[in-house]
C-alpha cells in the first residue's frame, strides 16, 4: 500500500443455487477458486482472487475462448488491469490512478466500495 490503498484483483460468476452444478464445474475446470453462498440474491457464487492464478489461468483462457457477450469488454478492461498489476503498476500513483480508471469502465450496474472519482482524487493529494 505504497500508494495508501490496497489493489485486489478478482472475478465472481454467480448462478442459482439450484444450478450449483455449473459453479462446481467451473471451479474444477479452473482448479481454483474458492464457493460461497450470496444470501443477498440467493445464489452460489465462484471467487478467484489473487494475481498469478488470474494471469496464470483465467486470462489465457478467456483470450482464447471470448466470452459471447457484452462481458467482453469487461473483461478486456479486466486483463489489461492484471497485466499492470503484474508491472506493479498499482505502486504508484499514476499507475494506479490509471488502473481505477479503467475499472471505474466495468461492469457499470455493479456496487463499488469506492467510487473511482473519489479514488483519483485521493491519489491526485
């Protein structure tokens, strides 16, 4: 935390519990990750945190297998983002500030613990 905040990468797939097969499927495929119970929506989600595994594993594979919808593009910003980090790009502040820039692009309708403005802003004091 050079810079004062913590940069964590990670994706989550979701699905109904009643379709939980799909979820453990994606979990051996990957052969990491980790499953846990949403009690907000009802569904199981699959987490992957933590860089090699993502540069190592689900980058490569989504780049040869793109994804068929407008995730893609997310998921294009998502790559981008871990291949910084893998520069450690996120230690400094311009590297970072571009970083929360291209994830304040993703996934729009999500929920954020920060909003990226007020991010940039920290980082610009």
């Amino acid at each position: 935390m050079v810079v004062g905040w913590e940069v964590r990468p990670g994706l989550s797939v979701s699905q109904n519990g009643d379709r939980a097969q799909v979820i453990l499927s994606i979990q051996e495929y990957f052969g990491c990750g980790t499953l846990r119970p949403d009690r907000s929506d009802k569904t199981l989600k699959w987490e992957c945190r933590g860089l090699p595994v993502l540069i190592d594993r689900i980058v490569p594979h989504f780049e040869a297998y793109p994804l068929q919808s407008a995730k893609q593009e997310d998921f294009e910003l998502f790559a981008d983002i871990c291949r910084r980090m893998d520069r450690r790009d996120h230690l400094l502040r311009d590297g970072l500030e571009g970083i929360v820039r291209l994830a304040g692009r993703m996934n729009p309708s999500g929920k954020r613990g920060y909003a990226p403005a007020r991010i940039i802003e920290a980082l610009q004091r």
